[in-house]
C-alpha cells in the first residue's frame, strides 16, 4: 500500500531522513516512533507530496508520488499534527467542501459526515464557525475531514494529541477498523503505550536513519516498547 524506498531527503548540510524504506501493506497499522526532530513528520510530508525530497521513491499503491501525485492523493488521506483548517468555514461548510474535492456522493457524504460527527460527539457544534472550536475539536473535524472519501491508505502525525479519552477511543477503534477492511494506516506518535497495544509493526527512526522494523513482537519481545526504545536511543546516541 505504502513503500518508501531509499528516501533521503536534505535541508543544507543536514540529512532530515537517510536512506529508509519500509513497506506498509493493506491490512496493517504501522507505528513510526522517534524523538522531536528524528525525521518523522519529513518522512511523512514527503509520502503525502508535500515535501520533495532528494533521492529515493515512493509509492502508494503501486503509483510514484512524484510522477502522479493526483492519483496517490484520491486514495489517501493526511491528517498532520496540527491541522489547518479554513476557519472562516463552518465545520458542516469545510466537509462539504473537502467532499467536493474527492467527488464525494451527496448520499455518502450525509451518511459518513452523520456517523463520524455523532462518534466524535461533534454534530451539535458543525453549524458553528471552525474559528471558534477547541483545538481537540478542530482535531476531530479534521479527522472526519480525512474519512469522508473512504481513503484506502491514511497517513497520520501524531493523531491522539489533543483528543480527549473518549475520542482517542473512538479513533482507536476506527483505525483497527480501516484495516480490518484491507486499508492501510502509517502514524507517529510519541504515546509509545498506544503504539504497543495498537500497531501490528513499528518502525523506530533516529537521525534520519531506521534503527529498526518489524512486528511488534518481534521489535519488543519479552520487554515493552518504552524499554527498547530507550534502550536504542541510548546505544546509537
């Protein structure tokens, strides 16, 4: 669904990311942990075509982000750390607007916009200008934003901050969900307990250069992700 191959991208004299590639399939939840300015949120950009970068390719779903962009882009969606979000709008006006641009049916975009604003127990407050939302809620509202075309592949950055319990839970569920149906999820996080118990895989970042990839189990073992993320940080510091 995802394959990074080779990646590097550089800002002056400094690799952000070093030759990584991984390959995230359909079915799977992929976790990328890493400290502040590891090459998380580049590596991210940089799969959603917001980034170009130097050498290396990637593809998602079998099509180059640099060569077809548009294509990778209606199959997928990006919800970074700090959404962006036309405030001017209502919450009701700017998911319309954002199925308009996916070509979304009337009759979809009722039944997935009602699902997803009763699940995030934000249907009472779309009428209300998007300036006016908490940052959770403007988190949510960029959330059902990313699920409204029914996205095969999303790319999330660091999605939990800023959720309460309840939404975080809510999401949880959804992201298991989406795969369970053949999708494809690649997110960071910094909650490493979340990470543990949600992702099949997980990739650990440092530097710009993979430490390293696997299942959960095999990246863990007896011990808990916290432990072995330590632990490599602190043998490759």
């Amino acid at each position: 669904m995802l394959k990074i191959d080779h990646l590097t991208k550089t800002y002056g004299e400094k690799k952000a990311v070093d030759d990584l590639s991984l390959h995230i399939l359909p079915g799977e939840i992929y976790g990328f942990i890493g400290h502040n300015g590891a090459g998380k949120t580049t590596t991210i950009k940089a799969c959603c075509g917001i980034l170009p970068f130097d050498s290396g390719e990637i593809a998602i779903n079998g099509k180059s982000i640099k060569t077809d962009p548009i294509a990778c882009k209606k199959i997928m969606a990006y919800i970074p750390d700090n959404p962006d979000l036309y405030e001017f709008l209502s919450g009701i006006k700017y998911l319309n607007f954002i199925a308009d641009i996916f070509g979304v049916s009337q009759s979809d975009r009722e039944e997935r916009i009602r699902r997803y604003a009763a699940l995030f127990e934000l249907t009472d407050d779309l009428a209300q200008p998007i300036s006016s939302y908490s940052h959770g809620m403007k988190q949510k509202l960029a959330l059902i934003s990313a699920l409204i075309h029914d996205p095969k592949l999303i790319i999330m950055d660091e999605p939990f901050v800023g959720l309460d319990p309840k939404a975080s839970h809510s999401l949880k569920e959804l992201m298991r969900q989406h795969c369970d149906r053949g999708g494809a999820i690649f997110f960071s996080t910094h909650v490493l307990e979340v990470a543990e118990k949600l992702c099949d895989k997980v990739a650990i970042i440092k530097g710009g250069r993979l430490i390293v990839s696997g299942t959960m189990e095999e990246v863990k073992g007896n011990t808990s992700l916290e432990d072995v993320f330590l632990e490599l940080e602190d043998k490759h510091a």
